[in-house]
C-alpha cells in the first residue's frame, strides 16, 4: 500500500495515540522523553495488517524523522526517536513512508549513530538498543538503502560501528543480530565496495586482532556466512594489489600477505582465485618480493591441518621450484618450512627429499646446516617422518668442510640415536633402522680435526654411553655397544681411549714436575707438557696461553693439584668429578681462564 506523503490530518494537526500530548520544542526534554515513550509503545504493538493505525499516524512517522528529533542533543530522546523509526520501517514494510532519497540517509545515518550505545550492556537504556539492533535486523531495514545512490557511505558507517561496539560483555543474541544484519547487506546487494570491504578485512590485520578479539570474531563468522558472495570481492582486491600493482586501491595494500593468511585460517574457499594470484607473484624478478611470497606460502602449506598442497598442485609444485632459488634468503626460508612440513604433512615428504638433497650440498653453510637442522627435527618428532634419503644426507655433512655444519650434523645423529637405540622410544625396527649411527660417529675419530675428535668424545660420554648412568648400567650399556660395533668403530673407539689416557699421562707428569724443586730445566719440561697438552684441545694457540695462566695457578693451589690428580685418576666416579669441578679451587681455574 502507498502512503501519500502528508505531514497532517485534514484538520492541519497530527494524530498522536491516546494520551499523549503533542510533542514540540516548548516542553521540557523531560516532557518529550515521556510522550515519546507512550509512542514508541504504540508503534511497538502495531504489525503491518492494521492498516487503520498505519495511515492514522502516518502524519506522525514523517514528523518523527524531522531535523528537532534527528539533532535532538539529548541521547534519550535520540534512542526512542531510533526505536520509534525502527518499528515504523518494519510497519509499513516493504515501502517506507519517506519518499525523499536525502531524508532516508539522515534517518540511516541517525540511526547507526544511536547503534553505538551497544557497547555498554551495564547502562539503564541497554535494552532499549538491544531492541533497536533486534528490529533491525529481523526486518532487514538497512536494505532499503540499496536505493540510494550513496548508500556505501551508511553501510560503511553501519559496519565501523558495529565492529567498534562489539565487546567480551555481549552475549551470543548481540552477535547474532549483527551478523544478520551485515550479512544481508552482503549478500542481498550488488557487491561489496573496497571501502566497505576493508571495514572487515582490518579487524584481521594482527595490530587490529589484538586490540579487539571480538571484532576479530565478529569478522571471521560473516566472512564463513558470506563466502559465496564475498569471495568475488576479495579477489578483485588481490588481484588489483598484486597483479596490477594498484596499492592505492586499498589501506590496506601492505598488509596483504597477513590478510591472505587470516583468510585461509577462516576458510580457504575466500582464496579460490587468489591462489593463482600467487603463483605469479613466486615467478617475480624481485627478490624480495619472491621471499615475503614464500614466506606466507609456507605458512600455508605448512599448517598442520591445510589441504593446500593437494588441492592445489600447480601451486605447490611452483612453490617447490624456489628451493632452487638464486636468492640465497629465498632458499633459506624454504628449508626452514620443510621443518614444519615434514611433521605435519608425512605425505609430503616424497616431494621435498629431491630439493632438501640438492640444498644440503648448497653452497651456504647456513642452508646446509638448516637442512640437517630441518630433518633431525622432524626425526625426533618421530623417526617415521624422515626416509633412509633424509638421514643419509646427514650422513654426508658430517664430513662437511664446515666445522658448525658437521657439529650439527654428530650432534643431531648422536640424539636421534640415543632417543631411538638408547631408550627404545619406538620399538626394535626403528633402532634397527639407524643402527648405523653409532658406527659412522666412532668413525669419524679417524679425521684429523681435533675437534672433531673431542665432539666424538663427548658425544661417546653423553650419548652413547651416558656417563650419568649408574655404573652397572653404564656397564651394560658399554658392553652392548661394544658388541656390535663394526671392526673399525671398534678400532676407532680403541684409539680414543688410547689417546685419553695418553692425554692423563702428560697431565700426570705435569703434576710431578710440579713436585720437583722449580729449575730452569724443570720450567722447560713444564712448557714443553703445556704445548704437548695444548695439542689436544680446540684452537691449540689459545689453549696455551690458556694452559700457561692455569699452570700458574696450580703451581700455587696444593689442594687444586690434589684434585686434578683424583680427576685424571682411573678409579675416579662421575660423582666424584662432579665435586671436584663445582669445587672453590676449580674457580680458580675459571678466573685464569679469563
């Protein structure tokens, strides 16, 4: 039914219901505030059949969107005008009686305004919003703007509020009711703006998520709700920031790599089209932009619960390609993702083993030692997850040209072993599967480097046969692994205890010349052990110079002599070495070191 746009009853006087007086500028707020209660209780109770009550308060509908109520300084009066209109939307749907464009966008923007009074659910007057928003969106008033040729600007102004308001105190009806409302607005228009896409998509940016997680919330559900619709938008918005290079399209250009994460969190079917977008950005002659490509990429192939590698194999396999990249950083960040990837997606560790071969002979320390990093990571995750292929190339960089890539390597074997042969962590076929270990580290004694040497010393004493174990099963321990070393462990493991106790010998007969009177001849031996010692310890130019202000020092501590004698001692425990390095004399030795 169309309602003609009178202002006035035939008598030139507006209809007002039972009751209540008329309602000017010449009463007190508080006057109006009463009046305008019985009113909006009138226009609560009436539905769209009373067709009577709809053209006898016509007249007063159109004087409630006047300029006294839509400026009224005072918030009361501005709510119940708000509901009184709201309810007079759901009346006389699906025409309203404003016929004027500019009119309907004040009544509008008036009413996002009073929205804002959602936000504290302690205040007297919040029920009163709560039925505001209800009304709303159960009528889906805000569609009636679709008329209007600047309706951008109320939705815009809708969804700032609502996102701003929206807080931990409201409850599950509150975040209904907005989603329903920007929902419909959504996926009933034409399309979505940039400007107004971007009053949700910021709620993603990590600054904005912190600072308002329901927000964060708020924008995640109607993104689910509205996937269909919105997907369309959202790749116009990639595709004009990457492809074309539009960055002015958007304030939120820059963040597009943290946009397109969140994205895919909510549900991947927001990136459908955004994916290939992607795959273009892998192939830019930029560098840096290849990495920051990657970096998300990895991200997103590596969550512990993304299909994206299968579903999306062109992109994957485009992705894979950078391993190979000629820019070293691009490289490195792909051999940190095999990490994750290798634990959380097994079924994809065919695909990487080709790439992780070729970087773990790249050029770059740095990248050969994250490959072992990467795989001996995985392997104590669970040894599942790295094939004989993975291990073998840690095999090969513990004879690396690089001191910290073949420390990386023993020391990543010497765990995986002690966790999978020494414990048993998962079963017999498992410890059987790098049994190995034990024999390629001893062998590795058989290299010139000292430390490498000193790192197989350690690794025996803390790995293979732990030196905290009780002696019995220390014992045990030793004897099994004994047992089955190949001939050459075997004769390695000889070696190193052979030179050990060498090494107690020259200590040994340093403390005795310590008990001969001080001569010139006696300071010559003394000098000649320090450098013979030195010989067998990192860096051997710094050793002694090290060793010549710790031979000064136990040349004027009895009781320190007296302890590194029980040290070098054959029936000396562990426990008894521990007491003696924890010891007050031992700090000595620390302070002549420095």
């Amino acid at each position: 039914m169309e309602f003609q746009p009178q202002q006035r009853s035939a008598d030139g006087r507006i209809t007002y219901p039972p009751g209540v007086k008329e309602i000017t500028d010449k009463i007190s707020n508080d006057e109006v505030v009463k009046r305008l209660k019985m009113v909006v209780k009138t226009f609560m109770d009436m539905d769209q059949d009373s067709e009577d009550e709809k053209q006898q308060y016509l007249a007063l509908a159109l004087h409630l969107a006047s300029e006294f109520f839509l400026r009224n300084p005072n918030k009361d009066v501005r709510l119940l005008v708000a509901c009184c209109l709201a309810d007079i939307f759901r009346i006389y749907a699906p025409e309203a009686p404003y016929t004027s464009h500019d009119k309907l966008k004040d009544i509008f923007l008036f009413i996002t305004r009073q929205l804002k009074g959602l936000e504290d659910t302690k205040s007297p007057q919040f029920n009163r919003y709560f039925y505001l928003l209800e009304n709303l969106a159960w009528v889906k008033s805000y569609n009636i703007c679709f008329e209007l040729e600047d309706c951008n600007e109320i939705f815009i102004q809708l969804f700032k509020t609502l996102f701003s308001v929206i807080n931990t105190s409201h409850n599950q009806k509150v975040h209904m009711h907005m989603l329903d409302l920007m929902s419909s607005i959504i996926t009933e228009g034409d399309g979505v703006t940039q400007e107004l896409l971007d009053t949700i998509l910021i709620n993603l940016i990590p600054a904005h998520k912190n600072l308002n997680k329901q927000a964060y919330d708020l924008a995640k559900i109607l993104l689910k709700r509205t996937v269909q619709t919105i997907e369309t938008c959202i790749a116009n918005f990639f595709n004009q920031v990457l492809v074309l290079s539009k960055s002015s399209v958007s304030d939120l250009s820059e963040h597009v790599f943290d946009l397109i994460q969140e994205l895919f969190a909510i549900d991947p079917h927001l990136l459908v089209s955004v994916m290939p977008q992607l795959e273009f950005k892998l192939k830019s002659n930029d560098g840096e932009e290849r990495l920051a490509v990657v970096r998300l990429l990895a991200k997103l192939f590596g969550a512990k619960d993304s299909e994206l590698a299968s579903h999306n194999r062109p992109l994957w396999q485009c992705f894979l390609g950078r391993f190979n990249d000629i820019h070293v950083p691009v490289r490195l960040e792909c051999v940190k993702f095999a990490s994750h990837c290798l634990m959380n997606h097994p079924d994809l560790a065919k695909d990487l083993t080709d790439f992780l071969k070729v970087r773990s002979h790249d050029p770059e320390e740095a990248i050969r030692h994250d490959v072992i990093v990467t795989i001996i990571n995985a392997g104590k995750k669970d040894l599942i997850l790295v094939n004989d292929q993975l291990l073998g190339f840690v095999r090969e960089r513990t004879l690396d040209k690089r001191w910290r890539v073949r420390k990386e390597a023993m020391m990543g074997l010497a765990q995986l072993y002690k966790k999978y042969c020494l414990h048993h962590e998962a079963g017999k076929e498992s410890a059987l599967k790098i049994s190995w270990i034990k024999d390629k580290l001893l062998h590795i004694y058989y290299q010139n480097s000292i430390d490498d040497k000193l790192l197989v010393e350690k690794i025996f004493a803390q790995f293979m046969v732990p030196h905290n174990l009780e002696t019995e099963e220390k014992m045990k321990c030793l004897y099994y692994l004994y047992a089955c070393l190949d001939p050459n462990a075997v004769k390695a493991l000889n070696e190193m205890w052979k030179c050990q106790n060498m090494l107690r010998s020259h200590v040994r007969e340093l403390l005795d010349l310590h008990k001969q009177p001080t001569t010139e001849a006696n300071t010559a031996a003394m000098f000649g052990k320090l450098i013979t010692i030195s010989k067998n310890l990192p860096d051997p130019g710094k050793a002694q110079d090290f060793l010549k202000k710790f031979n000064q020092v136990l040349g004027e501590d009895e009781k320190l002599r007296s302890q590194l004698e029980l040290l070098i001692s054959p029936t000396c425990s562990c426990k008894q070495a521990e007491i003696c390095v924890v010891s007050a004399p031992f700090s000595a030795f620390l302070r002549a070191a420095t």
